[in-house]
C-alpha cells in the first residue's frame, strides 16, 4: 500500500464513521477528537499531496470519492439524498459515469482556481460562483 493509498483508506474510514460526532450527547472529548482527527487528516493531505490538498471547497483539493487526486469537477451523485457536491478528479468521473450515478456535472475552470462555473439544471444560462483558497 503506498502513502497515498493508505491515506486516503483514512480519509474513507473518517467518513465512515463521523456521523457519530453529530449525534445528541457526544462528550467534549468527542469533539476535540473530531477536530483533532480532521486536522491530522489535513496535515497529512499537505504532507503527501502537497499544499493544494489544503484547499477545501466548491471544487478544490482532494477528490472526495478516492482522496487520491485533486479534483478537476464537482458531482452530484444520482440517490444522494444529502445535496452534497463532491470534488471529484477525471478517474473518478469516468467511474461515475461508466457506473450511471452521476446526477450534475460541475467543471472548476481550468487555470482559474479562484473560481467554479455552474451550469443550473432548470437553465442555460451560466453562472459564477466564487471561492478562493488563501495558499
């Protein structure tokens, strides 16, 4: 197993297993592990990845279906129920696609990482969202 690989079963077993620290009745202890546990994982992402896995957001850093890659789209994925867009690099996307659970597609603009472009889904027209990453 390589850093990356080994790191991003970590990243999984995290997203696994944090719905716990949400719920009603989790000690203190609890949540400084949680905010521990998220800063090793961010410190890690840096040291192996390098300083863009820093960046966290609407389409920046990490993939967040392999954590293996930077993320080059933002996905919705078809059954999700939660609303959340996925970071997600081109091997994932292809994946999804091939697999039929891509519900959105979204493209972070190449060479401009200060922003997103979103296509809605009632519409054509485009729009912009911003979000900037301090590093």
């Amino acid at each position: 197993m390589t850093r990356k690989e080994a790191l991003a079963t970590l990243h999984k077993f995290y997203d696994a297993v944090s719905w716990q620290w949400f719920l009603p009745g989790v000690s203190q202890e609890g949540k400084t592990l949680k905010e521990e546990v998220q800063t090793a994982l961010r410190t890690l992402d840096i040291a192996v990845h390098g300083k863009q896995a820093s960046c966290t957001g609407f389409g920046f850093g990490l993939c967040k279906i392999c954590y293996l890659r930077y993320s080059v789209y933002t996905v919705l994925l078809k059954g999700d129920t939660s609303g959340y867009a996925y970071p997600c690099c081109t091997r994932c996307l292809r994946t999804l696609v091939s697999e039929r659970r891509l519900e959105r597609l979204e493209q972070v603009l190449t060479g401009a990482s200060s922003a997103v472009l979103i296509a809605p889904a009632t519409s054509h027209a485009r729009r912009k969202a911003v979000h900037s990453c301090s590093h």
